[in-house]
C-alpha cells in the first residue's frame, strides 16, 4: 500500500522509521537547497494598503527562536488602532467601481497564480523563516509546508473564475437567476502550527472569491505571513485588498472580531478561543468559520498491515512535533494484535531524533515556546500519575530550546486527561479494544469531532466505521493528507465550515437571487 501524502519530506521518515534508509534517504536529502540559518528579516512592520507601516503605538514584540529561546527580532505590535486603519483600507478597495471589484474573475487568478511563482522562488527562505520561528526541520517546512502552500496558491487560482450562479426556472413570467457575490471585508486569524500553509488556507479561497482581508498571524509565528504580504504586493494585487496586522490575540484579535465593518471571521486555533470569537462575533451577526481541536482516534484492526500501520500513526501523531490539529493522539489497537503494536511503535519512537531543526537528518524539532512546553510535561506527568505505562521519552530533550522527547504511552484508559484533553505535543496514547461496536462508542466518547483514521484490510469494515464516527475527516488506510482539493474541517467543539477544496469558497460568497419579470415566459 503506497503512501498518498503530500507531505513528501514523511516519506523520507517514513524510511528512516522503518529502517529502508542509506543512500535513498541521503539523496533526497541531499537534493534540498542549502538552507539560510542566519536570513535577514526585512518585513517588521504592519502591512496595510500595500505599505510598511509601524503601528500607531509604537510597540514591539520580540519573536523567539524555540530551538535556541533567543530573541530572532522585534515586530510591530498591532492593536485597534491599527486594526481600524487596515479595515478601512480594506473597506475602501471593496467599494463598487475599485480596482479590485471591477477587475475580471480570471485577473484575480493570474495574480493568484503569480503569488505562487514568487512563493516557489523564495521557497528557501521561506522554509528558513518557518524553521527558526516556528521551530519545524527545514526538511519539512521545504518539502511539506511549501509545497502544499504552493498548490494551495494554484488551485484557488484556477477557481477564480469558475464561481458563478444558475438560472432558476420559477412559476409565472419571472427570470431568475443567481449571483455568488464576494462577502466583503474578511478578518483572518491564523495559528502558529502551520504559519504559510493556514494563511494559504484562509487567503487563498478568499482572494479567489473576490473578497479584501485583513489578517492577524500568530504572535508566535508573524515572519513568514509578514513575508508574504510582500509578495502579494509583488504580485500586483491592489492596495488593500491584503492587509497583515501582527499583535497580540485580546488586542488585535479581538479588535478584529469586533470591527462592526468586518463581515466575516475565519478563525484557526483552540476551542477554547473559537467559542469566544463566535460568541463576540454575534454582536454584529457576522458570519464565522472555526476550525479549531481535536482528540482525533485511530483505529488498528488486528487485519490490518502492521508494519504499515505502525508508520502511520508515527506521522498520525508525530508529525510537526504533534502541534497538529487532527494528531492522532487515541490509537486504539485490538486486543489481538496490541502487545505487538506497542513493541513496535517504541521501537519506531525511540528511533526519531530530536535536535537542531536545520539538521537534515533531525525528525523533530522544538515546541513553539515555553507555554506549550510546560503544558505537555504537564499532561505527561498526569499521564504518569494516573497510571498510564510510559515506554519510551517523557522528558525534556536537552538543556536548551523547547524540546520534548517523543513520548509513547500504554495502558491507556478512556478517563485519563492525556486520552481527554488535546495535548498538541509528541505524545502518544495507545488503547486496547475488543469489538467494532465497543470502538465506535469509545472513540466517538469525546467533545471533539475534527478527523479520524482506521487500518484494515476490510473495506466492508472501513466504509462502517468512516460512516459511524462523527468525524469532518475520515482516513482509510493513509493519515494526514492535506490536499487542497479536500475540504477540512470538524464536528462537535471542532469547528463550523469547512476550509479547502470548493466547500471553502461557501465560506467567502453571499447568495443574491435576482428576479425580474418578463413580458411572457418561454421555455
């Protein structure tokens, strides 16, 4: 069974996991430009009306390297007053009769496409900026994030002009038909997991769609979104119509959810947060899309392929230092094959090497900061006090910088918080099951609903439990892939919408029915 990901720089791990490494890996390795440990940072400031700008106040924030927990630079630090001024930007180039509002459909995705040309010739740099802010290996950030950014970019470009309403046969002498208009002013707040490849996710649809954005990246993570509201300027999209405001989330964020001329907010991040934007977001009636936790179950059948499905949950879990939100934090495995499963699983754990994030060779990297750092230990030691059987990590990796050792966890049972709560670290739970009906009630026994995956060879037995779990992603076979013509999104405390693939453009359009009467209807 072959690996379907996107995510080609998995595969090399996937290689190195189960031991078919030597000269296949060190060749692709080796195919990688060489990456920029030292880039300089340009793009400090605040990006509004295609202008660099410091912010009103005059503040900073510093953003930190994890791997090393020093000071990369100091960035403009937005707020309301500088939210105000980015949404009145973006409010003047979505008036009637603007540049951007009269330019054709097919226009708006040449300037699409060539954002991702620009992004594809920094692509170095860009992976660079994601491996020092973010903390990822540059081998995943190059070969995984951009290229998946790249075709995100692409494939919204093609749909520009392919948004359109129908005729509408209707009683009595009327013509009627529909317009799919652009919903407006568009507020984005994205996380700091996936820095470029979530502002592709929320910038591209939107952009295709006809609409003007202001964004807020993530605190943590502003140097790649910053960099690409450069080249969006570059491109050529007019002023306005991409407006980057970095700062804090109670400050900028909110602003941004308050602004009664913003009229929709598509958020990524906790639940914890998505229930306070939508709850705020209600003043003003504004539409909203959340895509937001998880405490995602696999589930190992004792016919699946066991080696395979032992890779599987590797990056099920594993990948981006689990800080994703659809990790594959439950693994439940059947009574038959558990012992095994676990044997193997510690074997392939022990194996992934933590370290400098710019090592070719490294599999993880660090947490984003000492936040999170803190909460994973945290969840482990809970783990460790509930009675959970630790096989492997557990601890932090070396002296310095945010790492966490890969950690694997046995004897799991459903009432532990490190089966409840969604840790966002490497931290795996492996449970025991029995029967297919006591596995669909177990790990459908959660708040969250964002994805699920299952391993068998049985296809009758796939399609129940795909169809049984309530789940916005459900993988057969395979886990984690992000291509843009998927829609993603959750169930439950997961979210509301759905981002990628054609569902997302719902998010970014209003529905206008026109009527017109007619002298006489003819068919």
């Amino acid at each position: 069974m072959k690996m379907l990901s996107l995510f080609v720089g998995l595969t090399r791990r996937l290689s190195n996991l189960s031991g078919r490494n030597g000269a296949r890996y060190a060749s692709a390795a080796a195919a990688l430009p060489a990456p920029n440990r030292s880039p300089d940072i340009i793009h400090k400031q605040i990006f509004i009306n295609n202008e660099w700008v410091d912010s009103v106040s005059g503040k900073t924030f510093a953003t930190i390297n994890p791997a090393t927990e020093e000071t990369i630079c100091h960035i403009a630090e937005g707020d309301k007053a500088d939210i105000d001024k980015a949404v009145a930007a973006a409010k003047k180039a979505f008036t009637l009769g603007s540049e951007w509002r009269t330019m054709d459909a097919s226009d708006r995705g040449r300037l699409l496409n060539r954002l991702a040309d620009l992004i594809e010739r920094d692509r170095p740099l860009l992976a660079s900026l994601e491996c020092i802010d973010n903390g990822k290996p540059y081998r995943d950030a190059f070969n995984g994030d951009m290229e998946l950014t790249i075709r995100h970019y692409r494939y919204y470009a093609g749909w520009a002009d392919k948004i359109h309403g129908q005729t509408i046969p209707t009683d009595g002498n009327f013509f009627v038909y529909t317009r799919h208009e652009p919903v407006g002013v568009v507020g984005q707040i994205i996380p700091w997991n996936f820095p470029a490849l979530m502002q592709a996710w929320k910038l591209a649809p939107a952009l295709a769609c006809g609409t003007t954005v202001v964004m807020k990246p993530a605190e943590q993570t502003p140097l790649t979104a910053l960099h690409i509201a450069e080249l969006t300027r570059e491109a050529g999209f007019p002023p306005g119509v991409v407006n980057v405001v970095p700062g804090y989330g109670p400050t900028a964020g909110g602003a941004l959810v308050d602004h009664p001329h913003v009229n929709k907010i598509a958020f990524t991040g906790s639940t914890e947060i998505g229930k306070i934007i939508q709850q705020r977001a209600g003043a003003h009636v504004k539409r909203v899309t959340l895509e937001l936790g998880g405490k995602s179950p696999v589930i190992v059948f004792d016919d699946a392929d066991l080696d395979y499905a032992v890779q599987q949950c590797q990056v099920a879990l594993f990948l981006n230092q689990g800080q994703c939100c659809t990790a594959g934090s439950r693994i439940f495995v059947q009574a038959g094959i558990y012992d095994e499963f676990v044997k193997r699983t510690v074997a392939a754990t022990a194996a992934r090497r933590a370290g400098d994030p710019f090592d070719l060779t490294i599999d993880q990297g660090p947490q984003v900061d000492g936040d999170q750092f803190n909460k994973i230990l945290d969840l482990i030691q809970s783990g460790v006090n509930e009675g959970a059987s630790i096989k492997c990590g557990g601890r932090r990796h070396g002296d310095k910088g945010f790492f966490v050792q890969p950690t694997v966890f046995a004897d799991v049972t459903d009432g532990m918080r490190i089966a409840r709560e969604e840790i966002f670290g490497p931290v795996m739970q492996i449970l025991k099951f029995s029967t297919l009906d006591e596995v669909i009630d177990r790990a459908s026994d959660t708040n969250y609903g964002l994805a699920a995956g299952v391993f068998t060879r049985d296809i009758e037995k796939a399609m129940h439990l795909s169809h049984s779990l309530p789940a916005g992603t459900v993988w057969v076979n395979c886990y984690d892939i992000f291509n843009a013509q998927i829609p993603f999104g959750g169930y439950k405390e997961s979210g509301v919408g759905r981002d990628k693939g054609q569902y997302a453009l719902d998010n970014y359009t209003e529905t206008k029915a026109v009527v017109c009467s007619v002298i006489q209807k003819n068919s």
